[in-house]
C-alpha cells in the first residue's frame, strides 16, 4: 500500500500596518488648544467689560446759615398789658393796627372758639384755595415732595387776610366790652409781622461776623399775647422787602474754586421743607475767612421765624451716561479740514485723496473720530501717515497731514475688537464720569466698554 505524502504549510508573519485614528487626533488638538487657551487665561491680562448705562451725578454741599433781611424790632410806645390785633407772619398796610396796650390784661380768650367758628372764608378766596388743589392734582410727581409744601403755604396764605380780619374784629368787640381806656397802634410801613426778636434784627452783609455763626450762643425772645410789657421794649419784629440773604461759611478751597468758576447763580435746596430755588451767588472775604452769600428775591415769608437755616449748595447735577474713571483714555489723533473729505472706490465710504510719487491721486478709505465746529475731522495716525500730502476733491488745493490733536474717550467692544469713541464729559465724581449721550462719534446706552482702557490697544480683539 503505497504511502501518503504529507503537506506542509509555511505561514509567514507580516508587520501590521498601523491605521491612524481621526478620533484621538481631534481629541488631541482639542486638548492642545484648550491647554493653550486655560495658560493664555491666567497668565495674560485680564479684560474687564462695563455696559453703559444712563445715570447721574449731583455733587452738593451742606452748610448752616444765617439769614439776614431788611427788618427791625419795633419798641412799645408806653407800658401796660400787649393785645396783638394780627396773626403771626401776617402781611400788612401802613397804618394797619398792630397792637393794642391796656393797664390790665383783656379777656380775649372770652368767646375765641365761637368767633372762629363764625369766620366766613370769601367766595374769592375759596375759589383761589380750590384751583391751588386743582393744580397741584394735575402736576403732582411723587419725585418731587417738596410740591406738598408748596401747596400748603399757598393755601395758608390765602387763608391769612381771612383769619386777620376774624381776629381784629373780635379784639375790637373785647376791647369795647372791657371799660378800659385802651391804646391802638399802627405800622408806619408796610410789610410782614413776626412775634419773635432775637437782637440779630439789624444785621446786614457787611455788619455779620463769625461768632454770629455760633448757634450754641444764640437765643430768641417769643412775644406773646396780653403779656406786660414797659415803654421800649420790643412788641413786633417788621420784615420790610420779600428780598432776603443766607450767608454759609466755606473753606478756603471750597471758595477759591467758586471764585475761579465764576459762579453767579446756584441752585439750593432748603432741608426744612426740601424746597428748591435758585440763589444769586457770591464770595465774601472777612478776616481771613470765606462766606458764600445766598441772595433770594421770593419766598422769605415761609422762613420770617427762622434765623438759621439747614441748605444744600447744588454744585453739580448733570445726567447723561455714567462709565467708570478708568476706562478713559487719550489718543492723539491726525486732524485734517473736512474740505478734504471724499467718497472713491466702488462704494460708498469716506476717505481721501493721497498725492502719488508719480503725481497720480490715490483714494484711501479712513474711519473718522470726531469732527469739531471749525471744520477739522479727526483720523487715525494708523491710516495716515506724516507728510501725506492730500488733494482737496474738484480742486488743486492740496494739505500736507502732521497737525495732531488729542481726544478722551473709552474703547468700545460691540464688535468684538476695541474701537476708539470719543466722550465729552459733562461732571465727575470720586469713581465715575457722566458723559453727552447720543454724539456722532461718542457712546449709546447700553454700549460694552473696556473698564480698564489702558489694558487694551486700538483694534486689539477682546472676547466677551
């Protein structure tokens, strides 16, 4: 039986060829950049973004007063017991009774509530009072509370002549059923009457000194009704003109830059019932110190009883956008005529003719900056250089660039990369600025700006 021949079979190894993985390739450059990005972050500066928003600044000083008016006490005549024929703060007539003296006391207390009762307001009157109410309904801003003041010392002044006239007419009914021998006195001018004297009555602007301002010291004497009094004495103080002055003490800086300022008029607000007016201003100088004199032509009635008086000196109260100190900056910019200014190319943008070498024109498109009442428009020193010379269009005239001027402004990032806008700041205080809202050039509510304007460069691209 023949023999069976048995195969071999050679099996060869071959190196296998390596594939490569898109997958951990990505992976890889993903890592890579976000390693990249995390050493970027913490090592480079860091870009602070501020929104601009509308806002204010009011910058004011507080300060105690002292008021002096045209007024003078008015002494007794002779003694004996003082009956007062007018209300408090009352305006009067020359020749109008003031008072009455008597050698013992009138019972005036005798019937009072009975008479005011019966004291009738005038058809006129109460239709002033009603159309005072009307408006103040109609214009009425809870913003402005001082309006409530307003409308009370119209209306108690329109009841005034009401309650004199009530008063006079029952001290005459008292004084004839007394059986006294009574003597009426009269004001020789006209004006407003007050019950309170306090020896400042004769006070004028260049009489006041400093120890005047000491409120520790001060001290006022309150004229009542059926009180004894002797020949001479105060019996009503008389405030002759509705103009009136405060005078504040102020530090030497304070006053200096007022002075500069040449500030003339200011606006006040008075604490006692946050009233504001507007005040002729000036400086007085007196032994080395400085004062700051409030000259009012109105409203002196509501403070005839007060000496001292609480103001604020508005020094500043300006709106507009509101963006922090720091993120201004100054750039020095190329200033050219807008003369100059052309539109070339295939579109619509701005720019300007720049004189070739070879006498040709050539049209370049710049960004501009500013543009200022005189003509002159502001362009980046990184669009033109120095000694470009530019053709005036439809024109031989021609202008050599080099003049540069500076601008403030703030670098905004809507885009994306810092761009320059110019800011025209109207006041500041110790953190911000309030800048013009709505210029050609400037900013926009709710624009994004670098808060730090030093850390970045013009066109630098700033992520958000």
């Amino acid at each position: 039986m023949a023999s069976k021949k048995s195969k071999s079979v050679n099996i060869k190894k071959y190196k296998k060829k390596k594939e490569l993985n898109l997958g951990i390739f990505l992976f890889a450059i993903v890592f890579i950049y976000l390693v990249v990005t995390v050493i970027l972050y913490l090592t480079g500066n860091k870009i602070s973004v501020y929104e601009v928003r509308e806002g204010s600044i009011v910058r004011d000083n507080s300060y105690t007063g002292l008021i002096i008016r045209e007024e003078s006490a008015v002494t007794a005549e002779s003694g004996g017991y003082v009956s007062y024929y007018q209300n408090e703060n009352s305006k009067v007539k020359a020749g109008t009774n003031i008072y009455a003296l008597s050698e013992k006391p009138l019972n005036t207390e005798e019937n009072t509530s009975e008479s005011e009762e019966s004291a009738s307001v005038s058809q006129s009157t109460l239709s002033n009072i009603i159309l005072q109410v009307q408006n103040f309904n109609e214009n009425y801003d809870p913003g402005d509370f001082s309006s409530v003041y307003s409308l009370k010392n119209g209306i108690s002044s329109s009841l005034q002549d009401t309650y004199s006239e009530t008063r006079m007419e029952h001290l005459d009914a008292v004084i004839a059923a007394s059986g006294q021998e009574v003597s009426s006195y009269t004001t020789a001018q006209d004006g407003i009457v007050a019950f309170t004297v306090d020896g400042y009555e004769t006070l004028t602007k260049d009489t006041f000194q400093a120890e005047h301002f000491d409120a520790t010291e001060y001290e006022t004497t309150v004229l009542a009704d059926q009180t004894k009094i002797s020949s001479g004495d105060p019996v009503y103080r008389l405030i002759t003109s509705e103009k009136w002055s405060v005078i504040v003490p102020l530090d030497k800086d304070t006053a200096e830059q007022l002075i500069s300022d040449e500030v003339t008029s200011i606006r006040v607000r008075i604490d006692k019932d946050s009233e504001t007016m507007r005040a002729d201003f000036s400086v007085i100088e007196r032994d080395g110190s400085y004062y700051g004199c409030l000259d009012f032509d109105n409203s002196m009635i509501r403070y005839a009883e007060e000496r001292f008086l609480n103001v604020e000196l508005i020094l500043e109260d300006e709106s507009g956008l509101k963006i922090p100190k720091s993120s201004v900056v100054e750039e020095e910019f190329y200033v050219i005529p807008a003369d100059y200014l052309t539109t070339g190319g295939n579109s619509s943008a701005e720019g300007v003719m720049i004189q070739q070498k070879n006498g040709g024109v050539e049209f370049t498109a710049i960004d501009i900056f500013d543009e200022s009442d005189d003509g002159e428009i502001y362009v980046s020193r990184d669009e033109l250089s120095e000694g470009d010379v530019l053709v005036k269009p439809e024109s031989n005239e021609t202008y050599t660039v080099g003049e540069t001027k500076s601008l403030q402004g703030v670098y905004n990032i809507n885009r994306g990369y810092a761009v320059f806008k110019k800011v025209d700041i109207l006041c500041e205080n110790d953190e911000y600025y309030i800048v013009q809202e709505g210029e050609s050039y400037g900013l926009y509510n709710y624009d994004h700006i670098v808060q730090n304007g030093e850390s970045v460069s013009p066109d630098e691209v700033v992520f958000q």
